[in-house]
C-alpha cells in the first residue's frame, strides 16, 4: 500500500467543518488510505505580525503539526481541500526506491511561470533518470514521474508534501525562527506556510524531490480562515455555490473541457436567479 511508507498521515483540519472533513475522507477513500489521523486547525483571534488571520492559522497549523510528528519517521501533511489524482496511490508506492534519500517530498504544488522550466529542465537533466527508473510503465507512459529539483527552486501550496524524519528538527526550528522576526525580514519572517517551506528549503538545502506533473490537487471550497465571497454569506446562495462548487470539482477530476465551460456558464445565470429570488423575499 502507498500509504504504509508513511508512519503518519495527517488532514488538517478545522473541528467546525465537518464538510471538509467528510469531503476528505471520500477523497482518501477513493485511494485506500486508511490510516489518516484529523489534526485540529488553528483558528487564531488575530494576524499578530502576519498578514491576516487565515495566513497566521494556516501558519501554526503547519508547524503544530510538524512538531506533533517530530520523532516519528516521517510524516504525509494533507489539508482538508486536498484532491487526488486516481494514480496517486501507484504511483506513490514507488517512492520505497527512494529510501531515505529525500527530505521533502511534494505532491502537489502551484507554479509561477517564471519557475515551471526550471523545474521540467530539473526533470529531463541529469536527475531525469530517476523519474524513469521508479515509476511504473502504465504511470511513466502517462507523462507522470517523480524528479529530484534544486531545493532553491520555489513552489505554492501545502496541500499535500511529506517531510522526513532527520529532516524536522531542522524545518521546524527555522519556522520558529521566522517567527522571531518581523514580517518582511530579508531572512525570513511570519509569511505563508508555502512561502516560508520555500525560504527553509533553500536556506537548509533540504532535499526536494517533486511528482512530475502534480498528482495531488485543491478542491474549490469555502473558507473559514479568509474572507468569503458574498454569496458564501447568504444562506440560500451558499447552498448554490456548494453544488457548483461540486460541479467544478467533477469538470477538474474528469479533464472534461465542455463541463467546465457549462460550470462557467451556469454560475452567473444560477447566481443571479438565486439573487433574484433574495431581493423579492421568495
């Protein structure tokens, strides 16, 4: 099992929304894994020297959690939103090649477009070789491999990324320093979790291995830790926008270019129904 590489695996998440959480344990159903453990978000009470309070909770989210999983093996951080390609599991279960050669592991990540040929060269250059040799035919054929990138290289998003035992003291030591300083220090302070990930990375030279292309991504929801449209905050509309949120995220899992079209076009004319319906009091 893919899974069973990982001594811990842990969903962030708030106890409140339990939507989340059983929309994730769909998600890790549909890939047979059993073993997740839901670990309580942070909801702080203000930014403090962040730049909003979701950033801050997201922040000591992370880090609660790494400290919690300090003397174990390793640990496979998801949080609640996280969605899954369905060859994760085969093409996870590989990763036993790599041993104890790695210090973090991402499988699912954002790009700037500055940085996606840096990270492709990465995969075809001389590290490209081991994409070839630990993946599965039916995966490899696909496009679909595992490269080892320059740990200056800078990725977004921690909604799915493992971290290595030897490998945590050191990361979390310097979250804990970031947070030491003001925000905006040119060697790290409060910033987002994906971006201080970065900062340490580069600074510790941690060994980053990424999924080439991503095969972990983020279900469209709402959220509790950053400003809501306003649709999320009016009952009847909310209800809308959860079932085209659904619909959005089938258009995404499917690859299917003409639901995602019929979801754009769905959404203004349903949004403005259902506001319709509000201002005449129906």
């Amino acid at each position: 099992m893919a899974f069973d590489l990982f001594q811990s695996v842990v969903v962030i998440n708030l106890a409140e929304r339990t939507d989340r959480r059983a929309d994730t344990e769909r998600e890790l159903g549909k890939i047979s894994c059993q073993n997740a453990e839901f670990f309580p978000a942070v909801k702080p009470r203000s930014a403090g020297k962040f730049g909003g309070i979701g950033e801050c909770g997201c922040y000591m989210s992370h880090l609660n959690v790494l400290k919690a999983s300090v003397h174990k093996q390793n640990v496979l951080v998801l949080e609640d939103d996280v969605r899954f390609h369905h060859q994760f599991g085969s093409a996870a279960a590989f990763l036993d090649q790599l041993g104890q050669d790695w210090d973090v592991i991402y499988f699912g990540y954002g790009q700037l477009p500055s940085y996606e040929r840096q990270i492709f060269d990465a995969a075809k250059d001389g590290h490209g070789a081991m994409t070839r040799a630990v993946m599965p035919s039916k995966v490899t054929s696909s496009g679909r491999g595992f490269a080892r990138i320059d740990s200056a290289i800078e990725l977004l998003g921690t909604h799915c990324y493992a971290v290595n035992g030897p490998a945590m003291p050191k990361l979390i030591e310097r979250l804990e320093l970031f947070l030491t300083r003001p925000r905006g220090h040119s060697d790290g302070g409060p910033m987002p979790v994906d971006g201080a990930l970065n900062v340490a990375r580069r600074q510790l030279g941690l060994r980053t291995v990424i999924a080439v292309p991503t095969i972990a991504y983020r279900r469209a929801s709402k959220s509790d830790l950053t400003a809501n449209r306003w649709f999320d905050r009016v009952p009847l509309l909310s209800g809308v926008a959860y079932r085209l949120r659904m619909i959005r995220n089938a258009a995404v899992v499917a690859r299917e270019r003409p639901i995602l079209q019929q979801f754009r076009a769905d959404v203004s004319s349903k949004m403005h129904v259902a506001a319709n319906e509000v201002r005449s009091g129906k």
